[in-house]
C-alpha cells in the first residue's frame, strides 16, 4: 500500500479544521443572544431646578429618544406635566427586553443581547450642548429604576459652556437582537451602540 505524502494529510487536517470553524462561530454568536419579553415599566419623573425651561414637545422627544436608546419598545407612553417650568414631571410608560430562563423561555417574544451605549448631545439626536442637567438628572431618577448599570459618566453641568467637557452617560443594558427590531437604529434616534465587554444579561 503505497504511503500518503505527510504534506497530503496536513493538507486534508486543516481543510477539516477550516470546515468546523464557521460552526464553532456560529455557535458562540447564539449563546450571545438570550430569550426574553417584554416588561413594562410605569415611572413618574420629578425633575428639579433646571437651568433652562422645557416646552412639553421638547421633553416629549428627548424622554422618547433616550427610551429607545437604552432598549425601549417604540409604543412608548410619555405625558409631560408643568411644561416650560424649571421642575416639571414626565410621567412615561414604557417597554424593555427582560430575559427569560428555564421553563418560562417558551413564553418568549424576542431575543435579546446585552449591549453598551453612550448618551450625550447629540446621541440621541435630540439631545443638545444644553442638555447636561437634564441628563444628570436622568441619570439620577429614571436609569436607577430600570435594568441598566451606569459603567462612566462626565456630568460637571456647572462649568461655563465655553469651558465645559463634553458630558456623557455611558450604561450597559439589555437589547433587542436585530431579528426583533427590523426598523434601522438610525431611524429611531438610536446613539451608536458601543461592543459589550461580557456577554452576560441583565435583567431586573
């Protein structure tokens, strides 16, 4: 029996090799993505002492852009009180992904991953230069009642703009996979979603 060339079967090991890899990859991305549903969330926000007066308009579309920003189905409810005060209120009914496990995962609606995103002006488009405090106290009264974790933030809302580093929230959080959200992040007001560093979810 004559002998196969060593360089023949090194040949066919990785061509074997190359034929699992796209499987192997394939399966690291699906355990990526989790079963969930969607939990609704009814939450009243006093804000306070704002520098500038909001119109009900503009606290309807910076509350509705930050909603969908940090995972917010698109049938948001938002209410504003006290328009174009310096301490109004936002009363918002909302959905976000909550993941599932064991038996309950066959009542699931979506799947969901585990992403980190940026707040700040301009992501969402409608937050501005002057949306700091705004900001700041968002992150104080809405982000502490729902399934996200703050990792950084720049908030020095009292420096004079000329001086005034740019402000950000950066959180982590859960998110509908693509499949269930057909409609383009861009046309949502969605800030660019940063990679996650752990795959694992959150849920509250």
């Amino acid at each position: 029996m004559p002998s196969i060339p060593k360089h023949t079967t090194l040949a066919a090991v990785l061509i074997g090799a190359s034929a699992l890899l796209p499987a192997w990859q394939a399966g690291a991305e699906d355990t990526s993505r989790q079963p969930a549903f969607w939990a609704p969330h009814n939450i009243i926000v006093d804000l306070e002492n704002l520098p500038k007066r909001y119109g009900c308009d503009d606290l309807w579309y910076r509350f509705h852009d930050v909603l969908l920003s940090i995972g917010a189905r698109s049938d948001t409810q938002i209410v504003p009180y006290h328009c174009n005060s310096r301490s109004p209120r936002v009363h918002l009914q909302f959905s976000l992904p909550k993941t599932l496990s064991g038996p309950e995962v066959k009542y699931a609606s979506l799947q969901a991953t585990t992403e980190t995103i940026r707040l700040e002006a301009g992501e969402p488009r409608s937050l501005d230069a002057s949306d700091c405090d705004l900001l700041r106290q968002i992150k104080t009264t809405l982000l502490p009642a729902l399934p996200v974790r703050v990792l950084s933030y720049r908030l020095t809302c009292v420096a004079p703009s000329s001086s005034r580093r740019r402000f950000y929230v950066s959180l982590q959080g859960l998110f509908p996979a693509p499949q269930s959200a057909p409609v383009a992040a861009h046309n949502r007001g969605w800030p660019k979603r940063e990679p996650s560093a752990s795959s694992g979810a959150l849920s509250n």
